[in-house]
C-alpha cells in the first residue's frame, strides 16, 4: 500500500467576531473519491471545498458548514461539521481508516455556537442550547479527524459509513482547524475474494450500492459481469378477499418478467399477524431472490410493524431481516385499502402509469415544491431555502417546470404570501408529476398550504401524469387509527378514474429536522444522477437510497426515519420523469408447435420477457437491436405474449400465435361454454364462461383472423365486419387450457 508524508499548511486568517454576514473562509471544489483500490483497502481522498462561516442573529453567534459535511447533532458541543461517506467491506468485522496526509489553515476569534443535537418539527429549532464541557478545554474539538460505523449489512454484502471530520475547533483559543485536503488508507479487516458477492444481488440493488458505496465501482470491475442480473421479484401478503382484484395487477408484473409471489396471510404457519409476516420474509427473501414487498390492506388487516427495535410502527422493519441493523435489505410498499373499491383505484392507477402512460407533451416533467420557512435544519438552510435547492437539482436534471408554494414571500417563482390548497389543487390537476413538501404536518394534513384530506377529493388529475409524493413532515403517513393524508392520496378518485398520486412517502411519527432533510436531498439527487440515460429507480429504490444516505449521515437518528417512512404504492413501480419514448419492436405473429427460439427486433435497448401458459417462458435484454430467447419446445395451442420495456419507455405488447386451430379437439359441453347465435350475422355471444379469456377466430386454413379479450359477464364481440363463411373458436381462458368450440357460419 502507497503511503504519503504527513503535511502540515497553518495559515492564520482573522475574522471579525460579529460580522453579521456569511463569510466564505475557504474557497475550493469540494470532492470525495478513492485515489486506489484493491482487494485489501483502497485509498481515500476529500478536498473538503467550501467552507461557510454564517452568523446566527437569533442565538448571537457563528455556525460553520462546508459543501460536503452536515451537522454532528452533538448537543451542547462545537457545531463543527462532519463527511459521512461508505464503503463496500468484504465482512462484518469492517475496516480502520489512518490519516497520512493532510493541508490544513487556521481560522482566529470565531464564537462557535454549540449544537443543537437531534429535534423534533413539532418542537420548533430551539433558540439557545447550553454548551458542554468541551468548551471548557483547551484542545481542538472533536479531536480526531475520523470515526468508523458499526458494519451494516444489506442482504448478502456488507457496508461500512465513516465520519470525517474536515473542521476542528478551539473554545479557548477561539480558534477554527480547517482541513482543506485529507488522505486516508482504508484496510480492510480481511482481503475480498476474487468473486465480489454484489454481483449475485438482483440489478436494482447493484446500481443502488454502486452508487453509494465509495470503492463499490472498482471492487465489482475486478469480478466476472453478469449480462442479465435478475430483476428480483415481487412478494405480496394479501387476505384471500383481495386476490381477484389484484390478479391484472400480479399478471401484468410477470408479463414484464417480474417474479411475483402472493401470500394469502391467513395460511401463514403461526397466524397473520405482524410477526409471522416478517418471519416469513426473513425465511423466504434469499431462495425467492426478493427484492421488493407489497402488502395489500390497512392496518387492520396487515397491521405495520411495532417491535421495540423500531423507531415506531414501521413498514420497512419488514425488509430488514439481514444482520441487526437499521438498513433495508428489501423494498417495502403498503396498497392501504378498506375497500375492494380503494384497492381496485391503486390497482388501475399502478397498471397505467406503467402499462399505458400520458403520451402527451409535457408528461411527468413538471414538478412542485411546498416548503415553510421555519429552520434551519439539514445544510443549515431554512425549509423553503432547501427546497429550492431541490427545485435546482429538478431543473438541472429536465424537469420543465417546478412550482414553487412557499410560506412567505421568498422571491424566484414563489408567489407573494403563503400558499393555499387551492394552490396544491390547482398545481395538482394542471399534472405535476412530483410532488416534494416539507414543513410541519399531521396525519390528516399539511400545515403549510392547509391541504388536507378534505381537499383530496377535489383533485381532478386524470389524465395519467400522477405524482410521487414525498413528505417531510409529522405525522402524515400515520395510519394506525384513521385515513391519513398519504392514504387519501392514493385512494383517490374521480367518477371511478385514478387522481391523486401513484405513491406517497410519508412519516409514521414526528420527523426530526435534519436526517429527513438529507434523505430528501440523496432522493433527489439519486433521481438526478440517472442523467440522459433516463431515470432507472423505482419508488422503493428511489426512497431506500435516500434512507441508506441518511443511516449513513445520521447513524440512529437516521434510523428513526427510515424505520418510520411508509411508502404507499407499488414498490417496484418506476418513477416517470418525461414524456414516454416509444418502442418500433418487430417479430413473427405466428410459429408452429415445437418452436424453440424466437428473435425479436427492437429499436432501443429494453427489456423483452415471453409470457406464455400464465407464466414467464423467457426474458432477455435487447442487445445489438435484437432480443434472442431459446425454449423448450411450444407444444399447447396458446398465444405467446411479448413485452418490451425499459425506463421512461410506454412498454410494447405484443401476440405470438402458437400452432393453429386445425386439430384442437372440441369441448363445448352446455354446462361449460356455448356460442350463439350460429349462424351468427354481427354480434356473438359466450355462455357459460368462468372467467376472462382471449378468443380467437380462424379460418378454416387456419388463418388468425380476429382476436378480443372478453371477460364472463359480457363475453361477447363483433364479427360483423368479417366475411361470410365457417371460422373456429378458440378460447384461452386465463387460468385454465385453451378449448375450441364448435365451428360457427357468419352470413
């Protein structure tokens, strides 16, 4: 391991003791990177960048912040900043980090205020904090430049954060240390192997790692790629009395190539409650390849998590079953309903915003931020401050329009005075796709605006662009004992079509001011950083990413929050930013029985999965304009169902038939199904069908003319427009052997 001599730069710099403005006393690029990386440590370098000394009028002294750090939240100590960052570590036994080299100024006659530690929105930032014994010493605070965190581990690898600390301070001198450039080796407590076990984690929870862990980039490139990670699937704890409902849903997943499992919760060994779920979780999420959980219901019926442990009644408690650590190993979605109506809205809504999104021009690319201007809190920005910091990253990312709903007059495009609901309402139905808010709350509201569950019937967006919601905020997803405002959200609905949002991410309990404020920043950032490619997180990846961010910052306090997040909505569904690109997909409608392989074009590089016999025959990415797939031999008359997808595209569908009509042996029993008239001159009508079916017609050379899906109370369709003569009748119900029906005559 390269190692460097220990340098030491003191520049004295003065500053006026109450000079009531912000003063830069460092000026630079902030930067934190591994330097080098092998199988034993890696190198870590920060350039701590700007450094920000600001005056407090209010409590009558200096705080210090810098473009990397967020505050220590050690109560009545220094308020020195600190760098939290993380590591992929080849176990649970960690890493030691030792300081080599290091350039550093001084800063004299700074009054530092002391930290306020972790508070409460519902408290209000306090004024004045009483100052601890390090005031009393002569020694420069914290006294050492790093701390290493307890080892996480998120399914089957581990992480490790760490705390720098770039800014040391003097009570007695009055005097401010600022590291403006460090140098770390990292060892690692034992060497990785040669085969890093992050390649075996499904695709969504490689690039999330990737992307947070610091050194996770140069560990995988030293290990064998995978072409096709699998996607993970998707396990779903239901009662038996939502099944029907959530049957187009759970088909629609796999015929995307999504694995899905459901759960009836009344056959779970031991009973139904919160406990046996999570059992069954930690039991099966490794040999099912899980990667996302739904659970479908209220409180009532798949009541949250309440174990000593948790921050307080928890959803993502459920997804951590790997280690004794707060970070999630799964991603964790609640369909809270208390009716087959408010199940049935989540349903449809998720399935078209996937399935058949807004094609329109300006479609998901608008925004909106709702934001007091109380704090100051995260970065030390007042709320209205950080969310248009947010609003910057949006724009910078392509979003076109990001409305701004500001307590107070702040300025930019935020309107003179507070914001109303009519205002959330009206930016609502003009089809923001996003929705951020942060300010107080409870669980029927938002303070700032007064939006509230009364207001929710009022939306009238259904035109297929709905939000994301994230709250930071008290309370608002607390849905113990009554419909709060997350819920509202997504049960929403106007002359039984979807308003509302497609999810929302909201708060158990009372949130705290600065670990919520960071996780919403990585959130952002997270779904910034996708870039031109295209955004690429689900909601539960988007929102598991910012809580992994903020455990990392904020260590327990962190913890809290994302214990207490309930994310309402479907997981694994992906957030749209834009107007949806299309897919020019070519393939053969029809092969014979024995078929073994099939090619399928595609303009773009997406996803193509084969559904056939209500299961996935096949997925593979399109390479090279191409999808190739090999098979077992098609031997059951059945069409074959293609999807391509990928990230901001309107997925493709498209039908295969399988062998032909001619030879299928007839079943028409009366008492199971029945065609009449016959002859037939427009309209032809089934009896006696159990459940919905695609039915097809065919000429007497087998030729596919007509196709329709009908469903067992108006199975029915047109063969007006075909020309006189004798076709076959096919049915493939959906859960049962396709059947042919006696030939009827059109005249």
């Amino acid at each position: 391991m390269k190692t460097w001599k220990f340098l030491l730069a003191a520049l004295a710099v003065p500053v006026f003791a109450h000079a009531q403005e912000e003063r830069v006393l460092y000026q630079a690029s902030g930067l934190l990177t591994t330097l080098s990386s092998d199988q034993t440590g890696c190198v870590v370098e920060l350039k701590t960048g700007k450094v920000t000394l600001k005056f407090d009028a209010q409590r009558k002294g200096y705080t210090v912040e810098t473009d990397l750090g967020v505050a220590a939240l050690d109560a009545g100590a220094p308020a020195v900043p600190k760098v939290p960052y993380s590591l992929q570590v080849p176990g649970d036994a960690g890493a030691v980090m030792q300081l080599v080299a290091a350039d550093s100024v001084m800063v004299d006659n700074i009054d530092l205020l002391p930290g306020l530690g972790n508070t409460y929105r519902n408290q209000g930032r306090p004024a004045q904090a009483n100052k601890s014994k390090a005031y009393s010493k002569d020694a420069y605070y914290p006294g050492y430049t790093e701390a290493p965190r307890p080892v996480h581990q998120i399914r089957g690898v581990f992480g490790q954060a760490f705390w720098v600390y770039p800014v040391q301070y003097n009570p007695i001198k009055k005097q401010l240390k600022i590291y403006t450039q460090m140098k770390w080796v990292v060892t690692y407590s034992k060497a990785f192997e040669n085969a890093n076990p992050l390649g075996n984690e499904p695709r969504e929870w490689q690039e999330l790692l990737q992307h947070r862990w610091l050194n996770a980039g140069s560990v995988a490139a030293q290990t064998a790629t995978v072409s096709l990670p699998e996607e993970g699937s998707l396990l779903v704890f239901t009662k038996a009395t939502h099944l029907n409902t959530l049957q187009p849903f759970v088909r629609w997943k796999q015929q995307c190539g999504r694995k899905v499992i459901v759960v009836n919760i009344d056959t779970l060994s031991g009973g139904a409650g919160a406990s046996d779920v999570r059992t069954y979780i930690a039991q099966h999420y490794l040999p099912l390849n899980v990667v996302y959980v739904l659970l479908v219901g209220d409180n009532d019926e798949v009541p949250a998590l309440q174990e000593a442990w948790l921050g307080g009644p928890s959803d993502a408690g459920y997804g951590m079953v790997a280690g004794v650590d707060h970070y999630p190993d799964l991603m964790v979605g609640r369909f809270s309903c208390n009716s087959e109506a408010d199940l049935q809205t989540q349903v449809t809504r998720s399935m078209l915003y996937e399935k058949e999104p807004s094609l329109l021009p300006g479609s998901f690319n608008n925004a909106m931020g709702i934001a007091s201007e109380e704090g100051p809190g995260d970065n030390n920005e007042l709320d209205w401050e950080h969310m248009r910091h947010i609003r910057v990253v949006l724009q910078g990312y392509g979003y076109a329009g990001v409305a701004e709903l500001y307590d107070g007059s702040q300025g930019g495009a935020d309107a003179a005075g507070n914001p109303t609901a009519t205002d959330v309402i009206n930016a609502l139905n003009s089809g923001a796709g996003l929705l951020n808010y942060i300010g107080h709350g409870n669980a029927l509201a938002f303070q700032t605006s007064g939006f509230t569950v009364n207001h929710v019937p009022q939306l009238r967006n259904t035109g297929g662009a709905w939000p994301f919601a994230i709250s930071v905020a008290c309370s608002t997803g607390d849905f113990m004992s009554q419909t709060c405002l997350g819920e509202a959200l997504v049960r929403s609905q106007y002359n039984n079509q979807p308003t509302g949002a497609v999810g929302a991410y909201m708060s158990s309990i009372l949130q705290s001011w600065d670990p919520p404020m960071k996780a919403q920043d990585d959130m952002m950032n997270a779904l910034a950083i996708q870039g031109a490619a295209g955004n690429a997180r689900s909601l539960g990846g988007l929102t598991t990413d910012g809580c992994i961010g903020m455990n990392d910052a904020y260590g327990n306090d962190g913890a809290e929050m994302t214990d207490t997040w309930i994310l309402f909505g479907d997981p694994s569904l992906r957030l749209r930013t834009r107007k949806p690109d299309t897919f020019i997909v070519q393939h053969t409608a029809q092969v014979p029985f024995n078929t073994t392989q099939l090619t399928v074009q595609v303009n773009q590089p997406g996803r193509v999965t084969l559904f056939y016999k209500d299961s996935i025959l096949s997925v593979a990415d399109a390479v090279g304009g191409q999808s190739v797939h090999s098979f077992a031999p098609l031997t059951a008359f059945d069409s074959l169902t293609v999807t391509v997808t990928a990230p901001e595209f309107k997925p493709y569908q498209g039908k295969v038939v399988v062998g032909t009509a001619i030879g299928i042996d007839e079943v028409h029993p009366a008492a199971l199904c029945n065609v009449y008239p016959n002859p037939v001159r427009d309209m032809l009508y089934l009896s006696g069908l159990q459940e919905p079916a695609s039915v097809r017609l065919y000429s007497v050379t087998g030729q596919l003319v007509k196709e329709a899906r009908v469903l067992p109370n108006r199975a029915q369709f047109n063969v007006g427009m075909l020309p006189a003569g004798v076709y076959h009748i096919v049915v493939a119900p959906d859960h049962a052997p396709a059947f042919a029906l006696r030939a009827v005559v059109k005249l």
